[in-house]
C-alpha cells in the first residue's frame, strides 16, 4: 500500500521586482511556504501556499508551525485517500486553510502521478478552453497606475486588474486615467479588497458606470456580507466574491442571498482543491461563473491553478499574474507564459512543476 513516509517544510521566500499595494496594506515578497509529501514507492508530491495575514490569518511561521502538526498526523497514511487525509488535517486544527491547501496540493500531485495522469485529466478535465491571466496594477497615484496600465497592454495582455479601495474621488479619478491611457477597447477589472463602506463601495461603483468596468471584487468588508446584496443591486458593475467567499460555506450562503455574480476562488482560503471543487459545484447549481486566483504564489502553485481552471467551463476568468511579479522564479517546469497573457502546462504528470534539491537545500526547513 502506497503511505506517506516523510513530510519536508520550507520556508520559500521570493523578492518582488517591486513592493505591491493593495487597500490591505503593501507587500515586499512572497513569503510562501512548501511542501514535499515523500511516499514509500517513491512518488513525490509538492504543494505550496502563500500564506496572507490580513485575509486568511496566516502568516508564513505560523504555517511553518502547523505544518509539523498535519504532517504528523498525515505519516504512514495512503495519500490517495485523499479526503482521509483531509478529514486528518482538520482534526488535528480548525481553520489553517493556507497551509493545508499546500498539503492538499501535494496529495493530488501523488494521486495524479500514480494515477498516469496530468492533475487537469485527474480532476476530469479537458484543455478546451485558452487560458489567459490579467495582469493586476497595485494602488498608487493615478499617473502611476496609468503607466502600469499602459505597460501591460503594450505587453498585450488581454485584461488589466486595477486595486482600488480608498476615496471615490481618488479612486474614480484612478480609472479615469487609465482608461485616457488605455483607450476603451481593454477590458477593465477592479478589486477594492474590503476597503469600502457599503455607501462608499454604491457611489464609487456608480460613478465608474462610465467606464465600461467588468466586474469589482469585493467591494465590502468580508464581515458585512449581509450587505453585499444591496451593494450589488445598486450596482452597475458586477460583483465578485473574494475574501467572504473562502470556503463552500461561505459560497452557499452568498448563493443563497444572491449576493454576487461571480466567486473567486482561491485554493488558500478553500484549504485546497478538494473543497474548491465544493465551491465549483454550488457555483453550477446556482449558475454562478467563477475565477481562479492567487495570493503571492510562484509558479509552482500556480501550475496547480491552471490545472484546476480546466476542471470546470463555469471557471471563466483566470487571475494567474503573481509569478511575473517575483524578482526570481526557482520552480522547474510547470506553467508558461506565452504571448498575449496565455498560459500553458502540459501532458506531464500531476502538477508538473517542482524545484531542484540543490535550491531546496538552500531554504530553511524542517523534516517530519
């Protein structure tokens, strides 16, 4: 039988080519954590979370720490008793969904590997679809934002997400120049990250009716989601459900006071693919479409993402632009960024991404 022998922990700390702002507060790195499953038939797994203080109440120690726990209790278990395993994990800790999403990771790498199969056709998928990410423009002057703008439709992405979450006046005043940098023609996506009022987050999305916006992210603190429904009513744009929308929980509940449009769903606030797919099957039964996004993860994870994108058609809108934000990529193989933001894997098994020893050894780790 197929059991968990060893359980690495690294501590994988990556430099941003530049800080990033968000209405949450401003970020150096990606201060991500990783993790290797070694197995008894010499099947490996690798998972990775980028853990985020303000939104999942991790951080990267904490994580360290845990992670001996769930490793712990995951020894000598089949990792292809996936959902075992699972139930494992959330008996040893409440919550912790980041780092568990970076076991979780690893556990379907294995499944998939021993299974033959890259992890999109594990998780019954089909490349049918073009994957392609946006790429995001963090808070800043209006002048600066336009630049960035104009940078990344230069470089022919297909879509430009724009953080926002401050003033109306300085945050309309934000898109307004934008959109006389970019012309009208590139699409447009917003994300306040929680940093509106209710009455804010109405006046702001109505006064940026003009500029042909496709969708905002949560507009509300995650806390207000009761709310969320009236903002959406009174909204022009459509609305995304980011940081209420961590687990199928939470998705049913928005679903059920048709609360928003769309869900983003992130596999470090779901605590991994097995409850995404969760949120995936409510977003069907609803008919609510659904994006897949990010933290601060480096390739690595991120090829795990594109796989998932595959697993699902209501799955529409990819937000896959945090590896080309890092001063250093150490992931081998895995996910390309090729021209016009199109992103690709291919038929290699599992995730197909992984980082040498030589760089591993490196990092400080632990070893369970």
């Amino acid at each position: 039988m197929l059991q968990i022998t060893t359980v690495e922990i690294y501590k994988l700390l990556i430099p941003l080519k530049e800080p990033f702002v968000i209405s949450l507060g401003t970020q150096f790195n990606a201060d991500n954590i990783l993790i290797v499953i070694r197995t008894n038939e010499g099947i490996s797994g690798f998972g990775e979370c980028s853990p985020y203080m303000s939104i999942n109440g991790e951080s990267i120690d904490t994580c360290f720490v845990v992670a001996q726990y769930l490793a712990a209790a995951l020894k000598g278990k089949n990792p292809l008793q996936i959902e075992d395993c699972i139930v494992a994990m959330d008996k040893v800790i409440y919550g912790n969904n980041s780092i568990k999403s970076a076991f979780d990771m690893a556990l379907y790498d294995i499944a998939a590997k021993h299974s033959n199969m890259p992890l999109y056709q594990f998780l019954g998928g089909e490349k049918k679809k073009v994957i392609t990410t946006d790429m995001t423009v963090g808070i800043g002057s209006p002048e600066k934002m336009a630049n960035d703008a104009l940078r990344f439709k230069k470089a022919s992405f297909p879509a430009v997400k724009v953080k926002l979450g401050q003033t109306t006046e300085l945050d309309v005043e934000r898109i307004k120049a934008i959109r006389a940098a970019v012309g009208d023609e590139l699409p447009l996506r917003i994300d306040a990250n929680q940093g509106w009022s209710v009455e804010t987050a109405i006046t702001t999305l109505q006064a940026l009716a003009p500029f042909n916006i496709e969708h905002c992210e949560e507009p509300i603190a995650r806390w207000n989601f009761m709310e969320l429904p009236k903002v959406r009513k009174a909204s022009p744009i459509k609305i995304m459900a980011d940081e209420s929308c961590c687990t199928h929980h939470d998705a049913d509940r928005l679903a059920t006071f048709q609360a928003c449009d769309y869900f983003n769903i992130k596999l470090g606030k779901s605590g991994g693919i097995f409850n995404a797919l969760k949120i995936v099957e409510i977003g069907n039964k609803h008919n609510i479409k659904m994006q897949i996004g990010s933290f601060m993860e480096s390739r690595l994870a991120t090829s795990a993402f594109v796989h998932f994108a595959y697993s699902n058609d209501s799955i529409v809108h990819f937000d896959l632009d945090t590896p080309l934000m890092m001063a250093e990529d150490p992931v081998e193989n895995g996910l390309q960024y090729l021209a016009n933001g199109v992103v690709e894997i291919d038929d290699t098994l599992g995730i197909g991404a992984s980082i040498d020893d030589t760089y591993l050894k490196q990092l400080s780790s632990t070893i369970v």
